[in-house]
C-alpha cells in the first residue's frame, strides 16, 4: 500500500499509464497486490479519508489511472480466449472493483 501511494502522489501523472503498463506487463505477477492498491487509490472515497492526512490527490492522476483501468479491462476482454488471458481478465476487474467507481464499472463493461 505504501509503495502505490508514494507513487500515486509523487510521479508525474503523465509518466502514470508507463509505470501501470510496466507493472502490469509482468507475467509473475508480483504487481498485482501493488496495481491493486493504485486503482483503490483512484477511488473519491479512498482519497477523500487520506486527504485529510495528505493534502489533496491529484486529480489528473485519478482521471489517468480510471482511463487506463477502462483501456486494460477492455483489451484483456478482447483476448480472454485462452486460460491465461482469462486469468488476465480477472486480475485486471479487480482494478476495476478497487477503483470503486459505478460510472467507470458501467463504460467499461
């Protein structure tokens, strides 16, 4: 959780979707607990409680992180048809879920 929320705070939110992909490109799937927490962060109610603590959460970055939530979701769907990509697919709805985000669960799917 530490290191998502250190990165979700100070990388450039333009470098955001580089550092999701490469995360995500790995196939051992050390990140996932880490891409996890990311897209929970990206949720108004995750960052309203850590606000107080933290200051204000840059919106560019949530908006970045909730576009390629919906993008990877959306290209696993398309290549769901083998075991692997099926465990692909479900690894990345749990970004969706994490994103708790009804309007960005209702684009996507």
């Amino acid at each position: 959780f530490v290191a998502a929320l250190a990165q979700f705070l100070t990388v450039d939110p333009r470098n955001i979707v580089k550092l999701l992909s490469q995360a995500h490109s790995t196939t051992d799937g050390r990140f996932e607990v880490f891409l996890r927490f990311f897209a929970g962060l990206s949720s108004r109610r995750s960052a309203r409680v850590l606000e107080e603590f933290l200051g204000p959460f840059p919106i560019e970055t949530i908006c970045r992180v909730s576009d390629w939530v919906k993008e990877e979701v959306q290209r696993q769907m398309r290549n769901a048809g083998s075991e692997y990509g099926k465990r692909r697919l479900l690894n990345t709805l749990h970004y969706l879920f994490e994103s708790q985000n009804p309007a960005l669960a209702q684009q996507t799917l």
